[in-house]
C-alpha cells in the first residue's frame, strides 16, 4: 500500500532556470577535474575543445532540447528512445546512462580523494589503500544524502559549483594570466603550429574519448524535467548558458595547467591542484592549497550528487513499467528510488577494487574513464537516432524547440553526433604510450568484453522478465 500510495504521489516542482544551469554545469563542468585530461594537449587543447562542441557538445544540447520538450516525460533517454525504437531499446538506453556511471563513479571518486589528499598529505593521492577508503566512504555518505530529495540534491550541485568551479576556477584562471602576462617560464609555444590539433597522432586520438567525456551529460537533466518549473521555456535556454559558461571555464582553465605544468608530469587525477600548487609555490602562497583542494573537493562532490540521483531516477521509470523486479520500484517518502541507489552504491564498491589492480592509480582511472565513455557513447548514438526516427514518426508531436533547418538541420546535426560518438567509441580502444596500462591486449580485451558484457544485460535481464513483475505493478496501481 505504501508503494501505491508514493508511486501517485505528485511531487511539487523543486527546480527552477537557476538550479537547473547549475545542475548541468555540476554534472557537465564538475569543478576543475576535467581539465588534466585536455592539458595534456597544450595548446592544441583549444581546438580539441571546439572541434569538441561543434561535433558533439552542440549536437548533445539541440538533440536533448527537441526531445525533452517535445517529450517531457520521467526517464528522459528512456522515454525518447522507446518512444522511436521500442521498449526493448528504450530500456537498453537508460541502462547505459545508469551503468557507464557506476562504472565512472570510482574515477571521480579518485579525482575527490586525491584532493582532499592535499589537505593533509598530498603523497597520500598515490597510495591505493587510502584512496580506496576515501572513495568508499565518500560515494556512501553521499548516496544516504541524495535520499533527502531532489530539493537538497539540487542544492548541493548549486553549492558544489559556487563554490568547486567557479571559485576555484577564477583562482586558477586569474594565476594563469597572470604567470603568462608576467614574462614566466611557459611549458607550452603559443604558435599556430601547436594549435593545429594532431590527429594522426594515435596518443591523441585515444585522448580525445577523454574530451568528449568531459562534455557528456548535458542530456542528463531531462530524467529531473517533471520537476522542472516551466520545463518548455527554461530548458532550452538552461541548456544554452550551460554550455557558454561551461566552454569558457574549459578554455582558460586547461591552458592555465598547460602553461605551468610540463605535459609528461600532469596528473590525470590530481593537475589541477598540481598546477595551483606551481602558481602558489612561485608566489610564495602555499598555505592556500589546502583551502583550495577544500573548494575543489566541495565542487567534485557537488557534481557527484548530481549523477549519483539523475540516472537513478531513469532507471526507476523503466522498473516503474515492469522492466525490473518490484523491489527496484520503491521510493521514499521523497520521491528518491532508495533500493536503486543503494544497491548502485553495492557495484560501485565493488568496481573501485579496480585501483588495487592496476600499475598506477591514473592508469586505473583512465581505464574506467574509457569504458565509461564506451558504454556512454552507444547510448548517445540511439539518442541520435531516437531524434531522427521521431521526427518522422511524430512529425506532429508539439515541441516547444526544435532543431532549425528542417529535416536537413537534423540530419546534419544528429548525424554529426553519430558519426563524433562512432568514431570516438573506436579511438578508445587505443592505449596512450605515456601512460602505464598495462598489457595492450589487456587494456582492449578489458574494454570490449565490459563493452559486450554491460550491452547485454538489458536483454538478459528482459529474457528472465517474469509476469509477477507486472502483476505486482498492476496490484500497486
């Protein structure tokens, strides 16, 4: 009776214009970890970063716009791609957004507890048990607060980009020209020559996955669009300063670790406090890279809650249809999906073991990082696909966006997200030469067989579907 009672219940719409470009910034910008991975490009990050938004970035935010207005429904991608392909792929789409972050999860939690490593002792970011213990500890903790709701949810990714992005970022930015302008040594030629982005280069092909997957998630937002104020209006518009104020931070912020940071010494996990730690120590202000790997931890957790619930709530849709067992359709009083959340807490753990595993902890870090994208990639390409389909399927379908250009607008643009994400899922399985991962055909047998293994589920899960799952939901009803 008490699952009847919560499924009915109408949850008051918590998220107006402001959390929602917070909500995405937290989940897309996530604080100052994403910029080691382009640093590591030099200048030719710039380019990676536009070529980036114009192939992927721009595609994700128009495609994600049409479909959550036109179809503003719980679930987000699940709903858009069953409503163009099926039950079957729709239920295969939300299961990619959900299991490529629980197999992220243990690389964000590296990135938070090699910063607060920095805090105490920063030698402690390289050491596999502490950063274990802190990965754990921080993922729990932070799955027991999203069961608050979404209203606290929403302020912990508002207070996580104030205070992890934004203040951290100007910090960073603000050394960063300042150390340019004052005639220091720079580790990267600004000449057009470096600019031009190497992409024969294979170190860098297998990077750019990174890229991309630094910008994923924009389309995450939807699974909230029923709590959303307005949704048809501040959706769209969300999604555009999302995007502005996302790119301007990653510009500035990756040539600022680029200038001071010798590219063979940045950390995956750790550079961005590897680089304040450089402009500190030149300016004789060490004392403040405790506080800000405090700020930058604050902001990495803040876009962790953010992920840790939005996938959740999708997945809740598709067991809310039959396509899980019964127990997968509780929620609390808060309208939060607690087993999921807590049995995502359960894989997690056990996928952080990983760490002890591997040769390094940026090794382990980058390995899950791709896989991540792997999985994360097939899904963008059925959300790609979904927007094509249905505007030939439900060309009356009222949407209050919807991308310019007729149907060869949305050919050039989803095919553009189509072709981006298929040639970056085949980048991914090339390992950097200057990262220790091991075996390289372990590194790619490691990646496929995830790959294959985490597709698969979603059928072998509907193949042992039983009849009770929809009775139970029937009985509810």
């Amino acid at each position: 009776m008490d699952s009847q009672i919560l499924i009915k219940t109408k949850i008051a719409k918590t998220i107006g214009f402001f959390t929602l470009v917070m909500i995405n910034v937290a989940a897309v910008g996530g604080g100052v970890k994403n910029w080691p991975v382009l640093a590591v490009f030099g200048l030719a990050s710039i380019a990676y970063i536009v070529l980036a938004a114009l192939v992927f970035v721009i595609p994700v935010s128009l495609v994600s716009a049409e479909l959550a207005t036109g179809w503003p429904k719980a679930g987000g991608v699940f709903a858009w791609v069953k409503e163009a392909f099926g039950h079957r792929m729709g239920f295969l789409a939300i299961w990619l957004q959900w299991i490529e972050n629980v197999v992220w999860y243990p690389t964000i939690l590296s990135f938070i507890a090699a910063t607060i490593a920095y805090i105490f002792e920063p030698e402690l970011a390289d050491h596999k048990g502490y950063m274990l213990t802190l990965i754990l500890l921080v993922f729990w903790v932070t799955t027991f607060v999203n069961l608050l709701g979404m209203r606290i949810s929403g302020w912990i990714s508002t207070a996580g980009v104030i205070l992890g992005t934004f203040i951290p970022g100007a910090c960073i930015i603000g050394l960063g020209i300042d150390w340019f302008v004052s005639g220091n040594p720079l580790h990267i030629d600004f000449t057009w020559s470096n600019l031009v982005p190497q992409l024969t280069n294979p170190d860098h092909l297998a990077f750019f996955i990174g890229v991309l997957l630094g910008f994923a998630g924009l389309e995450m937002s939807a699974v909230h669009v029923l709590d959303v104020k307005n949704p048809q209006r501040n959706y769209p518009k969300a999604l555009l300063l999302s995007v502005l104020i996302i790119l301007f931070l990653l510009i500035l912020g990756v040539l600022s670790l680029a200038i001071v940071l010798p590219h063979s010494e940045i950390s995956l996990v750790a550079g961005s406090l590897q680089a304040f730690a450089s402009f500190t120590s030149a300016y004789g202000l060490n004392w403040l890279v405790p506080f800000m790997a405090a700020f930058i931890a604050v902001g990495a957790i803040g876009a962790l809650s953010t992920w840790v619930v939005g996938p959740c709530k999708g997945l809740l849709a598709a067991a809310q249809i039959g396509d899980l067992p019964p127990l997968f359709r509780q929620i609390n009083k808060k309208g939060m999906p607690i087993t999921i959340l807590i049995f995502q807490a359960l894989i997690v753990t056990a996928l952080s073991l990983v760490f002890l595993f591997m040769p390094t902890v940026s090794s382990g870090f980058w390995i899950l990082s791709v896989l991540a994208a792997e999985l994360y990639l097939v899904m963008y390409i059925l959300m790609f696909a979904a927007c094509i389909k249905l505007r030939y399927l439900q060309p009356n379908t009222p949407r209050a966006y919807k991308i310019p250009g007729g149907k060869i607008g949305l050919w050039v643009v989803a095919g553009m997200g189509i072709l981006s994400s298929s040639g970056a899922m085949i980048a991914g399985f090339i390992p950097p030469d200057f990262l220790s991962t091991g075996n390289t055909l372990t590194f790619v047998a490691f990646l496929l067989i995830g790959l294959i293994f985490f597709c698969a589920l979603p059928s072998i899960i509907l193949r042992f579907q039983k009849p009770s799952w929809k009775k139970a939901l029937e009985h509810e009803k």
